[in-house]
C-alpha cells in the first residue's frame, strides 16, 4: 500500500464501505445483504520452503472467496511484503461486483502470499509457489475458483500453479488458472487486456466529457504490467504520456515521453528512473500534474483526503484496485473530477481471463483480433451501463459502477435461494 500509517485505510473496510454505499442506494433488503457482503470461504496457509541456503523459511498465503452465486470464484493472486487477509478480502470483495458489472459468469476470489518476490531466487519461488498451489488445491479447480496473475506474480507462476494442480489431479487441467504463457493454453491478447479495458473506458469517459484524445496530457503512477501497457496505447493514439513512475522514481517530460524507449529502459534495468530525455519528479509532484488523464497503476490507497484536493486531472482512470479511498472519491465529486472506478477501468485483465477460461475448456483458439474485438464490445457496453446509471441516478461513477455489481449479485442470490 502506497500511503504513509496516518492516513492508510484498511482495503477491507473500504470494500465493505462501498457495498454498503451501493445497497442503501438500491434499497436492498437485509436478507440479501447478509447472504452476499461477506467472503463465503477463507483460507490461511503456512508456507514452508526450502530457501537455497538450506534454510528453512515459513510464509504466510491465503486463499479468500467472496462468492460464487454467479459463476466460479475469480481472482488474482498477490505476491507482495504488505499482503494481509484483510486486503485479500477486499480484492476478492471487488472481484465479485466486478465480474457482475462486466457480466462475466463468474463470483470473486483472491489470494496472496506475504513475501518479498524481488529477494527470491527463481527456485526459491517456483518451490513457494507450488507449496502454496498444494496448500489452496483442495478449493481451487476450473469449475470452483481460477486464480491469474496480480502485482508481482506472472504467467510462469501460473504455469507452475497449472502443473502442481495437474499432477495432483494425474491430469492436464489448463482451465484451473489464467493469464498463463501462450504455449499452455494462455490467451492471445491476455497480456495487454487490462491495459486495453482502461483505454476503451477512458476514451469513452473523454468523448462524454468532450475531450479530445489527440494530444491529451496522460500521467501514469506504476509502470508494470497495466501501467507501462495503458501508457503504449495512450501514446499510440497521440495522447502525450507526459509523466509515468515506478518505485524507484518518477520522469516527466511536459512535451510527452517516447514511451516505446521507456518501456525499453523498464525491460533492460526495471526501472524508468534512469531515462535521459526528462526530469526526475517527486511521487507527490507526479500526482498533482496538470493533465486531462491521471491512471494510478501501482497499489491501493495512492490517492486519500491527504493528497486527493492536489490532483489536477479531469479524469482519474484506476487501474490499480482500490487506488483512490471514498474520502478522495468525495473530494473528486466536489472538484468535479471524473472518476473511472476500479472495478470498471480495469476489468478487462478478467474479461480476457473469461476468454481464456473458455478456449481452455473448449480446447479451441481463437485469433488475437477476435480476442481485442470481443474484449471492445465489453468494456464499451459495460462502460455504457455504467453511465447510464450515473446519469439517470445522478450518482458517482463509482456508486454506479457498485450498484450494477450488486444488483446483478443479488439477482442471482435471490434466484438460487439459500440452501438448506
Ligand atoms: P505489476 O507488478 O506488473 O506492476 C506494478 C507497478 O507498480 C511496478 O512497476 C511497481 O514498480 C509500481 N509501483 C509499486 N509501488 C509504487 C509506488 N509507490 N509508486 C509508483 N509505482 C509503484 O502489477 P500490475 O499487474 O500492473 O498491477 C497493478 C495494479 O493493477 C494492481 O492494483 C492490480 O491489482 C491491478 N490490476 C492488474 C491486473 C492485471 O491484469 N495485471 C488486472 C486488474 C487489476
């Protein structure tokens, strides 16, 4: 989490804010709110391994499933120091309202384990990734819960994730994660569909605002998988990337940055810090730019009451989950600042994960373009739905996005029934 201890904001408690939130605005019965707020299924492993020097070393993961009233459960996994249950709990909380908001047959999971991957060797987290796969199997399964990649974990964890499922079960089962590498049943476009989500959402958040994409200031906070993507595809379409950062420092350039040569610079060294043709910014000066689009991609709580009246953009795309706390959500409305909350903008990292749930399963490919033409279609009418709400309901942006999640939650909930 990005902010200092005076103003962090348990994730959780933030989650459980917005339902609430969005439940009072949908006047939802109680009965229904007791069956769907709450995680349905939570799992806390120990993780022994074997680190290179011989030495044994324990982790902590978990494995938290918030629902599977519409679909399996579906979420990420987190390897991160600062990962704790309650922050599990919120990222599966905000996957299930944002499978519903995209209409995604599935609920929401997440799971994490607390460890610093950058200290690892590569064997060191192969061995930790498939003692914790072990540790979660009993509950996960293509028909039950299908983690993917999150902050800090990448296709060939998912591959080791696959291939411990596999064995376990004497059996390929490729649909039991996704976001793994193209040769074992990874999607094409699986890479680059968050990224794209948020793109499809902000052009459509510029064009209801009436502002021109060709030359629009871009600033992206967290230059990793979602970040340095959004920013290639900004820079594509002639927006001016004016300013990206990572953890080891932030570049600006006011005439726009090639993004191409940073992302190069990001491949050789893992970090922008270094690039010539700008100057060296503060986190905070990076984040009260002047621009028309502001996209926090690193981690939760980047932008709170602290800092939230400095920003200047008239669109905040997140594609980070929970990157900016209700207190700033209320300081943007009465800014007037445009918000694209969390479980809309990026959204399409799991719609693709959908795309490739379903090739697995059908043992059938399809062709990148077919991928991004579907991907568009979602992102757009989900983005439509959404807007919809906001206007007629003269609600936020995230209020709006959170009611479509619920309702669509509770409609499923209220079909099924409580068992016994
Ligand atoms: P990543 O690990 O690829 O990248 C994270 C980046 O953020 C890194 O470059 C890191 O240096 C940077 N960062 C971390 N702390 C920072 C700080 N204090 N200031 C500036 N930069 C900082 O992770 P990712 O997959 O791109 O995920 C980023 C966010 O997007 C997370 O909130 C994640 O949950 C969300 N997200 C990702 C996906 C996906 O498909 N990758 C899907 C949905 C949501």
């Amino acid at each position: 989490m990005l902010a200092t201890a005076t103003t962090q904001k348990n994730p959780y408690e933030v989650a459980l804010e917005n339902f609430d939130l969005a439940a009072n605005a949908l006047e939802l019965e109680e009965n229904i709110r007791a069956m769907i707020k709450y995680p349905e299924r939570m799992l806390t492993v120990s993780i022994p391994v074997r680190m290179d020097s011989g030495r044994i070393v324990r982790f902590e993961g978990y494995r938290v499933q918030h629902s599977t009233q519409r679909g399996p459960a579906k979420g990420g996994i987190r390897y991160h120091p600062n990962v704790n249950i309650d922050e599990v709990k919120a990222l599966a909380t905000w996957m299930t309202w944002k499978c519903a908001v995209v209409n995604i047959p599935y609920g929401g999971g997440k799971g994490g384990v607390t460890c610093n991957p950058k200290e690892l060797s590569l064997g060191e987290l192969e061995r930790l990734t498939r003692r914790y796969a072990s540790a979660i199997l009993p509950i996960i399964g293509p028909e039950k819960d299908i983690p993917a990649p999150d902050v800090y974990t990448t296709p060939q964890i998912m591959a080791w994730i696959m291939d411990t499922y596999s064995m376990n079960m004497g059996y390929p089962v490729t649909g039991v994660v996704t976001g793994k590498p193209i040769g074992l049943g990874g999607s094409l476009g699986r890479n680059e569909a968050t990224a794209r989500g948020c793109f499809y959402t902000t052009r459509g958040s510029m064009e209801h605002l009436g502002i021109p994409l060709a030359g629009a200031r871009v600033v992206v906070q967290g230059f990793g998988n979602a970040g340095s993507i959004a920013a290639t595809l900004f820079h594509e379409a002639g927006a001016k990337v004016i300013a990206v950062s990572d953890t080891q420092g932030c570049i600006f350039n006011d005439r726009g940055l090639e993004i191409p040569a940073v992302v190069k610079l990001k491949n050789e060294t893992r970090t922008v810090a270094g690039f010539p043709a700008a100057d060296r910014i503060r986190p905070d000066e990076l984040l009260a730019l002047k621009c028309e689009v502001l996209i926090p991609a690193a981690l939760e709580n980047a932008i709170t009451e602290a800092n939230a009246h400095a920003v200047r953009a008239r669109v905040v795309a997140e594609a980070a989950n929970g990157p900016v706390t209700p207190e700033a959500d209320r300081i943007f409305d009465d800014m007037g600042i445009f918000l694209i909350p969390d479980i809309l903008c990026n959204a399409g990292g799991v719609t693709v994960s959908y795309f490739e749930w379903v090739q697995d399963e059908n043992h059938l490919f399809w062709e990148e373009n077919d991928v991004n033409a579907k991907l568009e279609k979602i992102m757009v009418r989900s983005f439509q739905d959404v807007l919809k709400i906001h206007i007629d309901r003269q609600v936020n942006m995230r209020l709006a996005a959170n009611m479509l999640g619920v309702r669509r939650v509770a409609e499923a909930c209220r079909l099924r029934g409580l068992y016994p």
